[in-house]
C-alpha cells in the first residue's frame, strides 16, 4: 500500500481564527479582507469531526466548536443562513445561496452523528431543525445534493426518522428525474454541462439508495458515475473538468483551471459508491483520485505546500496556482479523513 504523510491540523488551525476559518490567501497570506464564507465553515466542520473521530484530538474538536459557532452566527431568523461574512463581522448578502444553505444542512447532519459534545449536538439539532425546510424550495442541483447527504448522514443514525426518509425521497427523486430529462446515450447527465462539484450528484443518489432502496438511484447514480469517470479520467489520470470554460455539452471540455474541490468530490463520491456496491473498482477510483493531490496530475507537481498541509488552489496553463486558501486545504482534508476512515490508506 502506497504511503502518505499522517495528517497534522496545522493546515486548519493557520487560517483558522476566533471567528472561524478565512476564506482566501494571497500566496501563503491569508487575505482578511475577504472575510468568511459559510461554505468553507460547514466544510472545515464537517473535516474537524472526522479528524477527532480518527485521532481522538481536542483541539480537532476546539476548531469544530469554532466553526459551529460561525455557522450559528450565519443562520437568520428563518433559518436560512447567510454565506459570506466581512472580517468585521457585518453581514455581506441578505441570504446565501441554496449551495452554502445545502452545504449547512450536510454539516448539521453530520455532527449529529459525530463525537460532537452533548451541548454541540443540541445547539445543533436546533440549527438543523430550524434549516431543513429551506431545502423544500431548492432548485440548484447541488444544492439538493448536499443535502441529501447530509440527511442520509443523519438517518444512518435516526432510521425511525420518517420525516428525514420522505425528505430524501422527495430531494433524490428531484435528481433522478433531472438527469432523464437531460441524458442520451453519449451524455449521461444531469444537466447540459458538467461544472463545479460534479462527483457530489451521483454520491447522493448512491447515499440515497442506502436509505431507500429505490433501484432507480442505484441506475442513475451508476451510470452517471461512469460517466464523469469517462469524462475525467484518462490513462488512469484524474484531470477533473476545468472552470475556465467548464464542459457544454457538444463543446470542448475546458482543461484549466483544475480545482482541488474536484479531486475531493471525486474521492467522497467513489468511497460513497464502494460501500454501496461493494464494487472495488470504486477504491481503485477514489485513490486514484486523490492521487491527483500528491502529483499524478496534468502538471505532475503536488498540489501540497510543502513543509505544510495547506493545498494550493489549483492547477492552471501556466502551472500551479500559488494561494492557498480555505477551500482547497479543506479539500485535501475531506478526502484525506475519508479514506483513512475507511481504511483505503
């Protein structure tokens, strides 16, 4: 078995502060000016709780409460969430986007069923609760995604939950019916492109036949799985879908800039699958993936600063992307936990 380094926090706790984790750098600083975003916190929640779980630390576990109470401050009075925060602590939109609300709702879901504290869960509870229902009115796939797994999450703890079961039904069923409206035989999708996050649809809809056994998940989450694989992988290289110009249907994919986020989508998404399936060309998939982080890429350079655990933002035509932010040592986290959690590394 290939091995890689043991996973220090030192890539969190750097841009981490005592109001929660900061959105962007420039190069290795952290840029204040652009403040804090829900999306990077219920992120760094959801990574925080998996590093305490494997390695029983409390300071894994002071940067989770730290990001739970960011997520609390962003929750309005109806339960919506606002996404980006001023280093000032003002309010910088009226409500976020239905990704980061998802995102909030995966979160939530998630530390209920963690090693969270007795008081973490119940300030939890509230929050998840009180932001469920905002999931009725989502229309960004996505967003419907996340928070699908954030719910089967939550229900592999709560089976006798109906309410979450019928949730998962209603969200999955949203998904399974976009992608027939928009796949053909040589464009198995759920949407006319492939963008940002691609690998979240299908996992969702692998976690939702976990829940439900509805076959028709299994089929679409299959096939469209096999799809972003044919469409990303080549010579056993993982060379994800780039965001200058993503990939429209009957177009040229866009090969730059490839963004960390991609690789950790991919591997949660292939884990997701194994476990589901039983299937082992899954495991195959999700380490070559992650792979992609420590240099079998496009470029064959690690996207890991070195000396560090932080991930730099990307691989561009030029080469890598020398900042560092929230989102793409997130990424690496995510993926990172994963697999040692499941015992892949």
């Amino acid at each position: 078995m290939k091995q890689y380094p043991e996973l220090k926090l030192d890539g969190l706790k750097v841009l981490t502060d005592e109001t929660g984790i900061l959105q962007h750098t420039k190069y290795s600083i952290i840029d204040k000016r652009q403040g804090y975003t829900t999306d990077d916190n219920a992120r760094a929640l959801i990574a925080a709780l998996r590093y305490h779980k494997i390695y029983n630390n409390s300071e894994a576990l002071d940067l989770a409460h730290t990001y739970l109470t960011f997520l609390l401050f962003m929750q309005n009075t109806r339960g919506a969430f606002h996404n980006v925060l001023g280093f000032d602590r003002t309010y910088r939109d009226k409500v976020g986007s239905e990704d980061s609300n998802g995102r909030t709702i995966w979160a939530t879901g998630y530390t209920l069923v963690s090693n969270a504290t007795k008081e973490m869960k119940q300030i939890t509870r509230e929050m998840f609760d009180r932001g469920l229902p905002t999931s009725r009115g989502f229309k960004a796939s996505r967003a419907k995604a996340f928070t699908i797994i954030g719910l089967a999450d939550y229900y592999s703890s709560f089976p006798s939950d109906k309410n979450i079961f019928d949730e998962i039904e209603v969200l999955a069923g949203s998904l399974a019916s976009s992608y027939k409206l928009e796949s053909s035989a040589n464009w198995r999708w759920f949407e006319p492109q492939l963008t940002y996050c691609n690998a979240r649809l299908p996992q969702a809809l692998f976690m939702a036949y976990s829940v439900t056994e509805n076959r028709s998940y299994l089929d679409v989450a299959e096939e469209s799985m096999d799809f972003l694989v044919q469409e990303q992988f080549t010579d056993d290289i993982f060379r994800p879908v780039g965001s200058k110009g993503w990939y429209h249907k009957g177009k040229r994919k866009a090969q730059f800039d490839q963004q960390p986020i991609e690789a950790s989508c991919m591997v949660e998404a292939a884990v997701s699958a194994l476990k589901c399936t039983g299937n082992y060309k899954y495991r195959d998939l999700a380490l070559k993936a992650f792979d992609w982080y420590h240099g079998c890429n496009t470029g064959q350079v690690s996207l890991l600063k070195k000396g560090s655990f932080r991930c730099y933002d990307g691989i561009t035509s030029k080469g890598l992307n020398q900042n560092s932010g929230a989102e793409s040592t997130i990424s690496y986290y995510l993926a990172h936990l994963l697999l040692k959690e499941n015992h892949i590394i």
